[in-house]
C-alpha cells in the first residue's frame, strides 16, 4: 500500500526529500517482516514508536550527528564538537527521600526533602553530602564520556564561568589556566598528542582548533559516493525476488519449489479464513505474484472443504502447525500438522507434494506417532496427504 502510494506521487517530491521517503518504505518494509502487514497496527505503532525513526547517515559522509553524551558510549568520531559545554556539575533541584535518625523524627520511616545547601545544616546533612557526592560522580563521568570520543580533534564551547559556580566549563577554564608548562613542536605548530598548550598560548589562541598528530586513514579517503538523485515505484509483481527461505537457494526442480512454497503457506493456516491472509503475506513479502493468489486460493479452498479434512479447518480442534518434538539426545522431529481435538484424541498430518514413498513415509509418521504417545496421548491417528496426488492415506499403528 505504502509503495502504490509513493508509486501516484513519485514525480512530486523533490530530490532532496527521498531519502525520507526511502526510509520510510524501509521502516515500512521492516515492520511488514517483523509483525503482519496490517495498516491499522502499523499506524498504532507509529503513533507510539515508529515517529521517532530517524535518517542513519554512513560514516564516511561529510555530515554531522547530533546525539546526547549517552547516547556516544562505545562510538568515536574523528570530530567531536560539544556546543554545551557548561552544565552544572552539583544536582539540579529535585526531591530526596532521606530517613530521620533523630528522635522524635526517626518515628517516620521516610521524608520527602528539596535538595538545596541549607541541608547541610540540618540533620538531613549526611543524605545531603551523600546525594551531592554521587552527583558529582554522574556528572564527570558524563565529561569523561564526552572528552573520550574525538580520535583528531575536540572542540568544547565553554564559557569563562562569571561566578563561582562548580561547572564543567569552571573545570575546563581551571585546567587549561595552569601554569604547567606543555612541550610544543615549534617548526610545525602541532602540540604532542596527550598535552595541553601552556596558558599564554591559550589566551592570544582562544577560538582556533588546536590539531594534534594522528595519522592518516587512508581507507576513509578512498570511499567513493555514488548519489541516487531519483527513486521510482516498482509493482511488486514485476520485480525479481530473491527467494531466500529455500535452503539451496535457487534451484530448477519446480515441484520441489512448489512444494516449499505450500508447507510454508500452510504452516500460517489453522481455520479456512487464514488462507487468504496468510497468501497476503507471501504476496506483500514478494514471493508469489497477484496471479499466484488467485490460483493458489482457489487451489487451497478446494483442498481444505473437501468431507475428509473440513473438521481439520473449522476451528474446533487446538491447531500446532510445525512444532517440535524433543526427545533423546538431543533430537527433535517436526511434524507439519497436529491436531488434538476435545476428547484428547490427536490427529497428525503430513504433507506430501511428490510421489509416493510408502515405506519411507510411513516409518515416519510411525516415529511421530510413537513420540506423541509417549507423551500420554493414546488415541493417536496419522494421515499422509499427498497434495499432487489429491490422495489422503490414514496410517494406524
């Protein structure tokens, strides 16, 4: 639906907004994979998350991230420009819940107390230093944090603090003001990687980049950009899919492709109505064309009203459509279909699209029927449904 919308105003949006409309059909794409692709549970989910999605730029393009302090742990960048580099180091004003110790306050267990200096006269004192210490803590590991992504070049936009107030940018001011002399490369102008320059170059220098050496990443200079000035809307039925749910990935036996195709299809089926959802699925993932559905409904209502196997599809029976049986070892068969119905009587179905292979089949819906009845399932009946063949064979052990 997202497509054939883009496919009516393709020719109306601008160059530079496309890449918004490929990140959404992304986004789009994504969820169909990851949920169902039902319009009114992706609208819910947008309202809730999906707004927030955001444009993932590649790293070797000459743009910037904006991002929170938090949000670089882990990364680095061979810039860094924090724009705010001045936030307060002490707690902002908030509430603590601090225990009296003190009679007769100690008879109630818990206070609410606005955190401010007046605290430290008070007998909530030892709380106050306690909350004030793990403040400090939060807030210069955050500064390490910062400080610690650049690989090249950090630029931190601190301004001389006005009074005396503990702040990042009192700290930074502080720091790069000390009298410590710092060794400087004079024939170059560069200053060794892990110095600071001595305060007088600080003063007649402020505002400037300061470069350190670093070498050169030669495999980030190589990247070569190809722009996609245009993007066009494609119906999914003319386009190529690449098929990859098939393990031998491409293949010329047209039975055999038939045959993964319908145990997939069928394993999303319990009642007669998934039929036409589950085909919506396969159609909105690309696999089969709008041919295909047509065909394949028709083909799958017919199988599944016949006398034989309509109680198999109504509903009245709990359904396990390809779910493991585990047993020693560590092994584990996967019948295609079991059905137990309210007497505890327990109906297994395999589904067959080639020829009959009577000995082999049969030992194997034997083994499954053994396994079940292991399980304390007595009453137990297998049936082989040869598709190809139109042929249901109960198997009675």
């Amino acid at each position: 639906m997202a497509e054939g919308l883009f496919g009516f105003f393709e020719g109306d949006f601008p160059e530079n907004e496309l890449v918004y409309i490929q990140t959404f059909l992304d986004t789009v794409a994504e969820f169909s994979a990851a949920e169902t692709g039902d319009a009114g549970r992706f609208l819910a989910w947008w309202d809730e998350t999906g707004y927030t999605t955001k444009i993932i730029t590649p790293d070797s393009q000459n743009a910037i991230r904006i991002m929170t302090v938090h949000k670089s742990k882990g990364l680095g960048f061979k810039v860094v420009i924090i724009p705010f580099g001045d936030w307060k180091i002490d707690q902002k004003n908030t509430i603590l819940w601090l225990r009296p110790t003190q009679k007769p306050f100690d008879a109630i267990s818990l206070v609410p107390v606005s955190y401010s200096k007046a605290l430290k006269n008070t007998i909530f004192a030892s709380g106050y230093f306690t909350e004030k210490l793990h403040a400090f803590i939060d807030n210069l590991n955050v500064l390490y944090v910062a400080l610690t992504r650049a690989r090249e070049e950090l630029i931190v936009l601190a301004p001389r603090p006005k009074e005396k107030t503990v702040s990042v940018a009192g700290l930074l001011w502080n720091s790069l003001s000390s009298d410590t002399q710092f060794p400087l490369d004079t024939e170059s102008g560069l200053y060794e990687r892990g110095s600071w320059p001595p305060a007088s170059v600080i003063s007649h220098r402020q505002g400037e980049a300061l470069r350190v050496r670093t070498p050169i990443d030669n495999a980030s200079a190589a990247t070569e950009e190809w722009p996609v000035k245009r993007m066009y809307s494609l119906s999914p039925d003319n386009r190529t899919s690449l098929r990859r749910r098939y393990e031998n990935g491409f293949f010329r036996d047209e039975n055999r492709k038939y045959g993964l195709l319908m145990h997939d299809i069928l394993s999303r089926i319990e009642k007669r109505e998934d039929i036409t959802y589950a085909l919506s699925e396969k159609y909105s993932a690309g696999e089969i064309t709008r041919d295909d559905v047509a065909l394949l409904e028709e083909e799958l209502m017919s199988l599944t009203g016949g006398d034989e196997v309509r109680k198999w599809f109504d509903g009245s029976m709990q359904v396990m459509n390809e779910v493991e049986i585990l047993f020693d070892n560590g092994r584990s068969l996967r019948p295609d279909r079991i059905m137990i119905d309210r007497n505890h009587h327990v109906i297994l179905v395999d589904y067959k699209f080639g020829d009959r292979k009577d000995t082999v089949y049969q030992r194997q819906i034997e083994k499954y029927i053994s396994l079940i009845r292991a399980m304390g399932y007595q009453n137990v009946t297998g049936y082989l449904w040869y598709f190809s063949l139109q042929e249901i064979e109960k198997c009675i052990f």
